[in-house]
C-alpha cells in the first residue's frame, strides 16, 4: 500500500493596519419636525459603535444610525430665546469599559430652533468630541538618545509642537541618536508604558514592551529596528477613568554593542549588560482635550 503525504506551508501575511476613518456629523444630518428632532448619521460618523449604542436624549439610534427623536418620548428640552423657541438634546455614546478605550467618546448637542413669528426652522449640531494631540519633552541621557514622535509624512514633531492624533488612530515614534552609527551602538526601548500622569511609577498604566516583549493583549503595538535605532507605532486610546487627562509615554532606553544581541525578547533570561543607565527612561507627552 503506497501512502501519500500532502504537507501544506503555512504562510503568515501581516497586514497594515489603517486607522479608523472618522467622518463629522454635520448640520445637513439633522432636520426638525413640528415636535421631534430627526436624525440621520452613518456608521463612518461613529466608529467602532452600533446604531444601539449611541442615544439621542433617551432614544436609542436604528441599525442605520437614525433616529426621529420625539420631544416627549425622548426627553427633549424645550425653551425660548427671544423670538426662538428651541428644543434640544445631546447624542451620547456609553461609559467606556475596561482600562483603555479606542473608541472616541461621543457627546453631540443637537437642537432645532423655530421663529415664534415666521415659523423659520434651523437646525445646529455642536461636536464636542475628544481629541488627542501631543507635545514633546526630553530627558538627559548618557549617550545622546531620543524619542521622537512622527508625524503623517514621517517627520519628527518638534518639541512643543502639537500633533493632532485622534483616539484610534495610529501614533508612530522613534528611537534613534544622532551618534549611535559612529559610536557603533545600537539603541533599544527595552520597555515602554503609558500612564496619564507625569510621572513614571503612576499605578495606572498600560504597558506596550516590557523587557522587549511587546504586550499580547495589546495587538495593535508594533516596534523593529530601524538603522542603529527603532520605530515603533500603536493606535492612540484613552484611559476610561478620565477620557479627558493627559497621557505620557514612557520608554526605558538602553545602548548596547550589536555583538551582545540586546534587544530580544527573553523574558527568562539574564538581562544583558547595557552601556546606557538601565534605569533612563525618556518620556512624551500627550495632551487629550
């Protein structure tokens, strides 16, 4: 009897990930019957949710992310101002669960206006949705390393320049020395974390690399060598205890010689000698308004 093995390659594709796209609602979205607010958004206004989870006043969106909100039996507001009557509301998304979130919280103030004496009708959407934007610092070092945050085209952000990145999409950073190819080094962020305080040891935290092994819960980090240093990028989130505070990035630094083989991930092995201070660690800033 002749038996026949058939062995089959398994081939590992890594895909890109592209940020979320994030379309803004606007005014045309909204149009106001004699007692209801009608509105009509798309799931590209709200990534990462369903219609469901978002409510205008206290009624759910549809599956289409509409919804021809009654003033009554939604809980609208009602008023004057001047020869305006107005009623309103505020389209909100649910409390974030868990310790980050990549979904930006929604929080829309929605209203509709009416001349008490030409019947005119208009209709305003005011966003107040979160950004995060980053503003840099720099601490000494032995040998001269940084942290560099890039922006869309590649190029570093200056230090107390803003970089507008929004939560969930991609945050790219370097590490890198302007004398690290003359000096015959080769630099590493041995560990990076983030924290919404300045102040590394801050228990809240999230960590991306630790002792060079990239988080397993976190899929979305990313980190390899680039020339004498490396790149690394991860999507922007927010810490669902405060959706508002200030976010700093940490990164444990460390130079070595390429003979010695740093930078590995070896969780259970004796950590190699480094020539930096094992104990630098350089910090960036980002502002979440």
């Amino acid at each position: 009897m002749k038996i026949f093995v058939c062995l089959s390659a398994l081939v590992a594709v890594a895909f890109a990930r592209l940020p979320v796209a994030h379309v803004a609602v606007d005014a045309t979205q909204v149009s106001c019957s004699a007692t209801s607010i009608v509105f009509s958004g798309s799931a590209d206004n709200f990534p990462r949710y369903s219609g469901a989870e978002l409510k205008l006043g206290s009624c759910a969106l549809g599956d289409d992310f509409g919804v021809d909100a009654d003033v009554n039996a939604c809980g609208l507001l009602r008023g004057t101002d001047g020869d305006l009557v107005t009623i309103s509301t505020t389209l909100l998304s649910p409390p974030p669960k868990g310790l980050i979130t990549r979904r930006k919280p929604v929080k829309l103030t929605v209203s509709c206006a009416y001349n008490r004496k030409t019947q005119d009708v208009t209709a305003a959407v005011q966003p107040i949705l979160g950004e995060i934007v980053g503003d840099l610092s720099q601490t000494g070092a032995t040998v001269d390393v940084s942290l560099n945050l890039l922006d869309d085209s590649g190029n570093v952000v200056a230090t107390g320049d803003s970089h507008a990145v929004s939560v969930g999409e991609i945050v790219n950073a370097e590490v890198t020395g302007p004398h690290l190819s003359a000096l015959g080094l080769n630099a590493f962020a041995t560990d990076c974390w983030v924290t919404s305080k300045n102040d590394a040891a801050d228990p809240l935290r999230w960590d991306l690399i630790t002792g060079n092994c990239p988080n397993p819960e976190d899929p979305t980090f990313s980190i390899a060598a680039d020339g004498a240093g490396q790149k690394m990028n991860f999507e922007v989130f927010s810490f669902t205890s405060d959706v508002t505070s200030t976010l700093f990035l940490h990164c444990k630094i460390e130079t070595c010689l390429p003979a010695l083989g740093c930078g590995k991930c070896a969780s259970s092995s004796r950590r190699r000698r480094s020539i930096t201070d094992p104990g630098l660690v350089v910090t960036r800033e980002i502002e979440v308004y």
